[in-house]
C-alpha cells in the first residue's frame, strides 16, 4: 500500500491554482478524513479566490474601454476639426472621458491596496474623523456649486478614532461624490457624525432618488448599478465597504425621510492603546 504521506505529496504536485479539484478522500486512511478536508477547503476557495479575480480584471476591462473609447473619439474629432467652436466642444469631452478613467484607474487601486489590508490587522492610527469630514466636504464644495447642491457638515469639533487616514478619507469622498453625483440639483447633502455609546456614527444623507430597497443587498457588490442609474463606475460602494470591514465597523442604508438615500458608517470607539493590543 503506497504511503499516505506520499500519496498527498504526489496529489498536491499534480494540483495548481488554475486546477485545483479536490483530493479523493477514499484514497486514503480514514484517520486521514480531518486533514484532507481541510485541505479540500483550502483548494476550494484558491480556487473561488482565482475565479474571482479573473472576472473582476475582466471587469475592469470592460470599464475602462468606454472612457477609453471616448478618448480616441473625442481626440480623432479634435485632431481633424476645422471649427474652433465644434473642437472645443471635443476637448471639454475629452477631459471629461479622461478625468471618468483617472477616477476608475484611482478606483481599482484602492481596490486592490484594501485586499491586501483586509488580511492584516485593525489599523490604530490615532485620527480625527471630524477633521476628514471637514476636509472631504471641502474638496467636494466646486462640485457641489457646479451642480447647485447644499453640502453640509454637522459634526463636533473633533471626532478621534484608531484608524487608517488615507482609507476613512477613501471612505468619505466615496460617499459624498456618489451622493452629489445623484442628488437633483437645488437639494441638499449632509455630513453627519455622532457619537454613540461604544461607537461613532457617520452618516452621508441625500434627497435624490434613492434605490429601491429590493436592491439593499446588492449595492456593495462589485460593478454593481442602481437601475436606471447612469453614471459610476460600481466600485465606490464595494470599496466603502472594504474599508468598514478593515476598522471593524457596519454600514447599512435608509430612506431619507422625504426621499433619498441615507448612508450610516458605524465604527467602534477604540483607543489607540487597545486597538494596539488587539
């Protein structure tokens, strides 16, 4: 009888990313059944994590084709166009198609940077959630005029937190540009924290259209749109979530009393010192 031991060698040598069937349980010893499970659970998800990754390059893809396409357009009408005013009009078009592929290129880079993350430990930077808030809504007020939209901030004068910075700003400027992306114009988009017993609540409330609650569960998934919706690329709101898992938090929706959509971040009061430890 061939070895056990040699026999799983053998088995995982003929196995790889790409084909990883699992092992035949019959062919070895029945005090064998726990590890060869195990192992059995562990090519099941290479494989889901390899599936996965291939659809979302495929995705990616697909993405960046439209605003790329547009860009050639858009270039091609410039470049051969006589009309001063016909030429300018391709330009405006351009840097619109190049701004909509540097935010999707900005986009599938903070995808990939919060996987990896995701496996490390909470991050403990001592931070001011309030102070992000402040400097969010300023970078999101040229938007918010251009399009006619009260943006407002209500928050005490600091909010600290144990934190990754770089990602709760992500977080921050994620939900402000998709509200003010579709709240109509001559509405308003508040910025709300509080403090609650354990925890901190941030909540990013609008008065545009909302989404049917039929599609609550599916908002955080990759590439995924409102119906009707046009407009985004899908991945603000996977990557919002991404970054409630990485602090440890939740995040759920609501209507907005009147209309709209409300978006609740809640995450845990830690200190820097416990958040160290833990």
């Amino acid at each position: 009888m061939t070895d056990p031991a040699l026999q799983l060698c053998a088995d995982l040598a003929a196995r790889s990313a790409r084909q990883a069937w699992p092992l035949d349980a019959t062919a070895y010893p029945a005090d064998w059944a726990q590890p060869v499970d195990s192992i059995n659970r562990l090519l099941a998800d290479m494989a889901q994590q390899l599936d996965a990754h291939q659809r979302f390059i495929a995705e990616a893809a697909h993405e960046l084709r439209t605003p790329l396409a547009a860009i050639q357009l858009y270039a091609d009408i410039a470049t051969a166009e006589n009309d001063p005013q016909t030429c300018q009009q391709a330009l405006r078009h351009l840097q619109e198609a190049v701004a909509r592929s540097t935010r999707l290129c900005q986009q599938l880079l903070d995808h990939s940077r919060l996987q990896v993350l995701l496996g490390e430990k909470r991050p403990c930077a001592a931070i001011d959630l309030s102070a992000l808030a402040r400097e969010a809504v300023i970078a999101h007020e040229a938007l918010a005029f251009r399009r006619h939209i009260d943006l407002g901030l209500q928050a005490p004068a600091s909010t600290p937190l144990c934190g990754d910075a770089a990602a709760l700003s992500t977080l921050l400027n994620n939900l402000l540009n998709n509200a003010l992306q579709h709240a109509p114009e001559q509405s308003a988009v508040d910025v709300r924290i509080e403090s609650l017993p354990g925890r901190t609540r941030l909540s990013v409330v609008d008065h545009g259209p909302g989404i049917a609650e039929s599609e609550w569960p599916q908002v955080f998934r990759l590439f995924w749109r409102a119906s009707g919706k046009n407009g985004g690329h899908g991945l603000g709101l996977t990557i919002v979530q991404h970054i409630v898992s990485l602090h440890r938090g939740r995040i759920d929706l609501a209507h907005t009393p009147g209309g709209g959509l409300t978006v609740r971040v809640e995450l845990p009061q830690q200190t820097f010192s416990e958040a160290a430890i833990s």
